[in-house]
C-alpha cells in the first residue's frame, strides 16, 4: 500500500470522513504492513512499504540478485535457483546468472536414465559454447588399489563427476559440488573445481563405490552467464534429480 502525501492543514477548515480516512487510516496502515511476529518492513518505492516475512533458523539479511529488495540468505552464500525434475530432462540449464556475486557454486545429487556401462558422467558447459575450448583433469578412486587420473584438453564439455544408472540400485544417486571462481571478471580464463561421489551397488565395497575430485578449464575470458549440466551418455536425467546454483560473496 502506498502512503498519501500528508496534507497541510488549514485553521478552521472542516475535516471530512475521507480526508481522516486518507490521512490517518491509509496512512497508518502504509507505514505498518507486518503481519507476523519477526517481518520485517522496506521501502518498495519512494512512498511505498512492503513485508518482508521473517526467515528461518541461521539466514542472514543480503539483497535479491536484481539489487532491488532485501532478502534473506545463508551466510555468504544466496541461492539463485533450484531445478528439482518433475518429468526426465536432458539437462539442468542455469541462464541469466546475474553478475553480483564474487564466486558460484552448484550441488549436484542425481541419476542417470541411460543403462549401458558402470555409470554416467555428469558434463558441464558455459555460455552455450559447444566448441572444443574445454580442457578437465579428474582423479578417481573406484577400487581399493586403483586412481584413475585420465583428463582431456580440447573437448567440448567439463567432467564433473559420476552418476548412476538406470541399472544401479534402487533409489541411488551421485552428488557432486562445483565451485566456480570468479565467474563475472573478464580479466583471466575461467576455471571450475569439483568434488564428488557415486555408488552404484552393494555388493562388492571396494568396486562399487567411486570418490574423486577434478577441476577443469575453459578457454575464454568471458563473464559466465549460463552453466548447463548435462550426461555424457546424451540420455536424462531422471525425475528426483536436483541442481541448485548459489552466489558466494
């Protein structure tokens, strides 16, 4: 609700009903706009209040990606955006990243559809490039005696970890973490750093179960404005997988 310009009064001039509902009533009620214990209220525009309701447990107060209102956030980390599959998809795409955070960071936990190999290999690109500007460097444990440590340079995407497939055991997932330093600077190439886990079975300990971390280079400048996940296999993503992409002060 927006607040009435108060106005100047005159001696001796009579006061209507609707003049005292304008200038106390709507008045008052455009000054208090909480509702619950713990809102908190912000100016929407020059003469205009809005409600902030009261966060959970641990957030803290930061501004919304379009620097236009409060908004509360874990830390200094804010989240800029959930993808949670309702159907399969191809991929988790991240357009319009805003450029006011210093760093981001995604949390992958998910599963493939495909059903040939041990497993699936979740992929990254920026900015759409599909070109071979990419160059990755992972080292896996995925036996009790054997690091894989096999990267590529010159290739079309980022290898960021491993997820199961539609043959692994039921209500399995991989989960990775990707950090993405200095994502908005156009001074230096830009750079990605992740850490991951997969288990496909419970059979066999040593064999069924791979851990690594890995980073990977891209070969532009350019600030990063889209992040698109997919499968090296090209298949989905199946329903329940989730990405979620943070800004980091």
């Amino acid at each position: 609700m927006s607040k009435t310009a108060y106005r100047t009064w005159i001696y001796g001039e009579s006061v209507g009903e609707s003049m005292m509902n304008e200038q106390i009533r709507d008045n008052g009620n455009a000054i208090w706009v909480g509702t619950t214990a713990g809102d908190m209220d912000y100016y929407a525009g020059a003469a205009n209040k809005a409600r902030l309701a009261i966060g959970t447990a641990g957030q803290v107060l930061t501004v919304n990606p379009g620097a236009t209102a409060p908004l509360w956030g874990n830390g200094g980390m804010t989240l800029i955006e959930t993808k949670l599959l309702a159907a399969p998809s191809a991929s988790f795409d991240f357009t319009s990243i805003p450029a006011i955070y210093s760093h981001l960071k995604i949390i992958l936990h998910g599963r493939s559809a495909y059903g040939t190999g041990a497993n699936d290999a979740a992929v990254l690109r920026f900015n759409n490039d599909t070109g071979n500007n990419y160059d990755f460097r992972p080292i896996a444990g995925y036996t009790d005696t054997t690091v894989n440590a096999v990267g590529a340079q010159a290739t079309s995407k980022i290898f960021l970890g491993n997820v199961p497939l539609s043959t692994a055991t039921a209500g399995m997932a991989g989960s990775a973490e990707i950090i993405i330093p200095n994502y908005k600077e156009t001074a230096f190439r830009k750079n990605c750093i992740s850490t991951y886990f997969c288990e496909s079975a419970q059979s066999t300990p040593n064999t069924d179960m791979r851990i690594g971390i890995g980073g990977g280079h891209w070969r532009n400048t350019d600030a990063i404005n889209r992040i698109t996940i997919f499968l090296d296999s090209n298949g989905n993503f199946i329903i329940g997988s989730m990405a979620s992409l943070y800004g980091l002060s």
